[in-house]
C-alpha cells in the first residue's frame, strides 16, 4: 500500500517517509501491537467508532495503552491524504499510537465480480487472542500463501468436526433461502465490525441472521456463500476446495447498501 499520510498522537502529521516506531517497541520485537484496517468512502472513514472500540478491547487484552485520540488521528490521515478511496490503518503498540492513509487494494470490482476461490485450512485448539486484532499474522500469511500455491485467493479455516470458522482477514457468511448464515463469536471469530453491519442490513432485504456452530457441508449446500471485511466489504465466494457454489444477487445487494450508508 502506497502511503499518502501518517498521523502519530503528540506529533500530528509527519512526513510519510519518517520513521514512526521505536526498534525496542514489542510491537517491532513480538508483533504486540493491536491493530485495525478502515476503509474509506467519500474522503471518510467507514464505520470508524466500531474500530476504534475494538481497538480498545484489543489493547486491554495485550496489556497496551489505551488507544485515546484514536478516532481525531485517523480523521486528520483522512483528510491529509486527499484521497476519496483509501484504507487507513490504525496502529497501538506500547510506546505509539500511528495512523496511516495510503492507496485502496486495487482490484476489488474485479474481485467481487469473479468471486473469491478458498481452499480450506484446519484450525487445532482455541486461541488466547480469541476475538483480538493483533498484528501476529503470520498464521494468516502462511495460510494466504497457501492458497495461492493451489490458484485460490484465500483459506477458510475449519475448527474440530470441520466447524466453519472465518477466513483468514474476514468472516464468512452463507444464505438458505431468507436466512443469513455466519459462525457465532462463541466459535473464536473475530468480531467483525462490518459483520455487525452487514447482520442489521440483512433485515433491509427481508432476510434472518442464524448464528452458531455450523459444519461445512452445510456452508457447501447453500444458495449463496460471501465473506464479510473492512477493506474488501461484501465479496461473494465463487468456490471452496475446487468446489463450486452458486451465484446468486444477496451478496451484491448488501454491498450496495453498504456503499449507500451514511458515514
């Protein structure tokens, strides 16, 4: 991502090229840090309150400094990056608190239009930073590059008893005629904040959210499957392991509604 704009709490803007984190932070050192990706719409950020509560949760379950002046930093990158489509990053680590502004991922019509591909990763034993967002994603990485190595996009982890679980940086979500299927937060998801959204928007189109502990074969007889993020939004699921899903318009009707939201 092409940075645009940085914004650390005590300095205000800095020079995108200038260093931001200190080597002795144990965000450098352990990858200790809490984290959140925002979209931006319209020079704006997108649901900005809800990251900026997780990022609070995050950093009381590291044990960091709480992320105060969060919300006016990520504002002020938005606004000094001129750009109308971007994504902000905001960033708790023990000695800082930074916010950058750079360029959207390129591709993303053309991703939501084709669909994603998943292969599908098994999960063993429940995590401590269950429900966290910490930057310790080596697993994720690893998985992602898995994927690509058989000519998917991404890896949807199973749980024990293939237990859908979430993809690597999304949750997931799968429709049976008027009902909205996603993992419960009990099964060690992460809260997403556009899952929140996207279970309230689905009663704009006359659909039910179920939430619980789900198997994939059920995920692979559904009418329609999609995951939900920040960055990418609302993107439907074209396979899993090779396997074709239908294609149906809910996932493309959600995204609308998600572009269409006041900020």
């Amino acid at each position: 991502m092409s940075l645009r704009a940085i914004a650390v709490a005590g300095r205000g803007l800095v020079d995108p090229a200038e260093p931001v984190f200190f080597a002795d932070d144990e965000a450098v050192l352990r990858g200790a840090a809490a984290f959140e990706t925002v979209r931006m719409r319209r020079g704006k950020p997108v649901l900005l309150d809800g990251h900026v509560a997780r990022l609070e949760r995050s950093a009381i379950s590291l044990r960091l400094p709480p992320p105060d002046g969060a919300a006016e930093l990520a504002r002020e990158a938005a606004a000094a990056s001129g750009l109308d489509e971007g994504v902000l990053r905001l960033f708790r680590t023990v000695k800082t608190l930074v916010v950058t502004a750079g360029d959207l991922t390129p591709g993303l019509d053309a991703l939501r239009a084709r669909g994603l591909a998943l292969i599908t990763v098994r999960m063993h034993g429940a995590g401590l930073l269950n429900g966290v967002k910490a930057t310790s994603y080596a697993g994720a990485l690893a998985a992602i590059a898995a994927a690509e190595g058989q000519g998917a996009d991404d890896a949807l982890y199973l749980g024990e008893g293939e237990t859908v679980l979430e993809a690597t940086m999304s949750n997931i979500w799968w429709r049976d005629g008027d009902v909205l299927t996603t993992p419960a937060l009990s099964t060690g998801v992460l809260p997403g904040v556009t899952r929140a959204v996207v279970a309230t928007l689905a009663a704009e189109l006359g659909l039910r959210v179920r939430e619980g502990l789900f198997t994939l074969p059920l995920l692979l007889g559904a009418d329609e499957a999609f995951t939900s993020s920040a960055v990418r939004e609302v993107v439907p699921v074209a396979s899993i392991d090779g396997r074709e899903l239908p294609r149906a318009d809910v996932a493309l009707r959600l995204q609308a509604l998600l572009e269409a939201r006041d900020l």
